[in-house]
C-alpha cells in the first residue's frame, strides 16, 4: 500500500469476515492515500536480516507512516529499534498503532496507546533512537502513525 494498493484475491471466494477485513483496509488506506502518495518514501536501516522496515514522511515533516515488517523468523528474540529520518528534530510526535486491526503479536509486550505507550518523542529521538518494535511472527506487518503536536 506504500507504492501501490492492489488486492491479489479472488474475492468471490471470500467470506462475510474477509470481505469485511477487506473494506476495513480500503477505508485506511482511502483515508491515508494523500500521505502515502504525496510523502517522501524513506528505507529505515535494521540490523535484523529477517525485518524489513520503510515507510513515508509528509514533505512538511508533519506526519510519517512507517512499517515493521517481519517477513521471516530472526535469529534473535530481543526485537529490533527502527529509526526514523526526515522528521523535525525539535518538534514532539505523538505514536499509535495504525491500521484497521490492531497488532496481534506479542500483545503482552505493546499496549493499546502505541508503541511508545503516553510517552511522546521528538524528530531527534526517532531519528537517533528509534522506536522499539517486539519481535513478532514471521509474515506480520505493524504500522505505526507518527504525528507532530500542534
């Protein structure tokens, strides 16, 4: 949905339930398409051979939508930190989990207000600390919405 939103399924196999989970998706990304077109794409580095982690950042640095994508099993348990480039250093950002669905994974280790739990954090954390991301199940995803306070 980054670069190009498609739907690879024959839907007319589907249940009430994916169809369902289909249109939750649709409505997310119809609701953030102006980002993910309009952004700048960023490749986050990730010292995890079996993570992928990339995302966009609003050309005004105002918003950023990244992903944590955990395509295999890693060699390690301890999870990966994602650093995030191209915000504003000295503004504060608020982070959520985002998506129709909330992150299945190691749901004893995220809680419900993102993956920073209430704290907020500056460009300059994000950019030289990172976010902490649990490791999860292989072939999983996690979205994190990143928005500047006003």
């Amino acid at each position: 949905m980054f670069y190009s939103f498609g739907i690879e399924w024959d839907i007319t196999k589907a249940n009430d339930a994916e169809l369902d989970e289909l249109a939750a998706w649709i409505d997310w990304y119809k609701t953030n398409r102006d980002l993910l077109h309009s952004g700048r794409s960023v490749r986050l580095d990730v010292p995890d051979p079996a993570v992928l982690g990339y995302g966009v950042v609003a050309e005004d640095r105002s918003r950023a939508i990244i992903a944590h994508v955990q395509y295999e099993e890693s060699q390690t348990n301890r999870g990966v930190y994602l650093r995030v480039p191209g915000l504003d250093p000295a503004a504060e950002y608020t982070l959520k989990w985002t998506g129709p669905e909330p992150p299945s994974a190691s749901l004893e280790s995220l809680d419900a207000f993102g993956p920073m739990g209430e704290t907020k954090a500056t460009g300059r954390y994000l950019a030289t600390v990172g976010i902490r991301f649990p490791r999860c199940r292989p072939e999983t995803i996690r979205l994190v919405d990143i928005v500047r306070e006003q």
